[in-house]
C-alpha cells in the first residue's frame, strides 16, 4: 500500500477518535504534583519499607502511534528452517515447534536466546526485538518489539519462547513492520510522578519492593482495521514476604491508573 495512502487513513482514525480522547482526557483524574510533595512521600515510603532505586523526576515526550496489520512473517515464514510451523492469518501469529529443543538456565537463557535470534532461519525479524525481563517468567521469555520510536509492550508485536523442564521448545510471534506518528509529540509523566502517585492511590504495599518501572507503546485500541498505541508506564512490584509480583499500568499522558480488562486483553479503555 502506498505510504501516502496510509498516512491519509491514519488521519482518517485519529481524527475520528479526537473527540473520545478528548473528553477522556477531561474526564479523567488528572495526576496534581509538586516537588515538595513528591519529597515527602518519597519519605513515608522509604519508612515503610518500600524499596526503589533513585526516581527520575524529568518529564519526557511521546507520541499516538498507529500501525496496520501485514503479512510480513507469513511473506517469509519459508527462510525458517528446523521447526514446525503455523501461522494464523487472523491474528498474524506465527507460531513455531523446534525440532531441537535449547537447554537453558536461569543465569544463561538470555545471552543464548540472543544469539539463537540473531539467525532468520531460527526467528524472522529477531533482530526487531529486545528481551523483557519485566513480562518474562521462569517458563517463558518474552522479547518486545523496539525501535527508533521506543519498545512496544503488546501482544501484536512479541516474540514468546515457552520453557519446559529446562527447555526452549517453542515460540509464538506477532510483528508489527512500521509505526507511523499519528499526533506531534506530547509530555509525559515523569517515573518519580507515577510512583508516588501509585503509592498515594493504596497501590503499592507496605514491605514491598519496586523491581522495575519502564514506559513502553501498547494497544489503545483498534479502529477501522488500524492499531492505535499509546505510552503506559509499567511498574512491576514484588512483595518481599509472598515473593509474588505484580505489574501496575498508569497512562503515560494524564497519570491515571489503568485496571485490567476483564477479558485478559492487553489492550485498556482509556481512562
């Protein structure tokens, strides 16, 4: 499809949300700071047993990004080699079964799966994804899609290897081609806003531990046959006595806090 064609429609869907996202916007509990009231609760966290690394307080920029479904991995899928594989045209999932299974451990998984993605006859487009310790567990490894314009924390553009008994024996994959820029950029909350917001609004608990807070593009939503992403930060909290962890989702632009959807989707109504 021609690149012009495809900004027009874009703009097309954008300007069709314009107004949804406005009133959400307006709507929505705005995130109120100060310096001196970040500070304090900085404090009052700290005293109660809530441990972070140093909070950056400078604001930063993003943008509404958009993208269109395409057929790249099925385009390609006959440069893989030494697996079995389906794909769903539906979706755009690839999904793969190796015929050699890949002994991993906790300490070495990531440095032989980065070399295992550097082949295309092992995984196309690899070199697009980045691994996400934040999304991974001991039986998968989750590996995002990244570029010029920031890592997408969805399920439209990842790379899942499964892990059983030791094992890589398989993996799933969704590929997102290009991005466009669907808005000018526009200011986002800073990491020290969302976390002492978080904590303000009872989500984070005493006697916890912050492990990671990273802000990452994901589904909005989709109209007219196009993905809409917005920035998310996504705070990951582990309890220090359950060891159990937990991932938090604050809208980048406003600071609201979003709750998951009840289906399991990993997309969110804009709040």
């Amino acid at each position: 499809m021609d690149f012009r064609r495809i900004e027009v429609i874009f703009l097309i869907v954008f300007f069709s949300l314009d107004i949804f996202l406005f009133l959400s916007f307006r709507n929505s509990q705005q995130l109120v700071s100060s310096s001196s009231t970040n500070t304090s609760t900085v404090s009052e966290m700290r005293k109660r047993n809530i441990s972070f690394g140093t909070l950056d307080s400078k604001d930063g920029n993003a943008y509404y990004l958009g993208s269109q479904p395409d057929n790249s991995l099925a385009q390609n899928v006959d440069k893989l080699r030494n697996q079995e594989v389906q794909y769903d045209e539906e979706d755009h999932r690839l999904t793969s079964t190796l015929n050699s299974t890949i002994a991993v451990t906790n300490d070495n998984r990531k440095k032989i799966m980065d070399k295992f993605l550097e082949k295309e006859t092992n995984v196309l487009f690899g070199r697009d994804y980045k691994y996400a310790p934040q999304l991974s567990t001991t039986s998968q490894m989750v590996y995002v899609g990244t570029g010029d314009l920031g890592d997408v924390y969805d399920k439209t553009d990842q790379l899942v290897f499964s892990i059983e008994n030791g094992r890589v024996d398989s993996y799933t994959q969704t590929h997102v081609k290009s991005l466009i820029i669907l808005h000018e950029r526009q200011s986002v909350k800073s990491e020290k806003d969302v976390i002492t917001n978080l904590y303000a609004n009872s989500e984070i608990p005493n006697n916890s531990k912050i492990s990671y807070a990273n802000m990452a593009y994901t589904k909005l939503l989709v109209a007219k046959n196009s993905t809409i992403y917005i920035p998310v930060w996504f705070v990951t909290i582990k309890n220090k006595d359950s060891k159990v962890s937990s991932v938090k989702k604050v809208n980048a632009f406003t600071g609201n806090i979003i709750k998951n959807s009840t289906n399991g989707d990993s997309s969110y109504n804009a709040q």
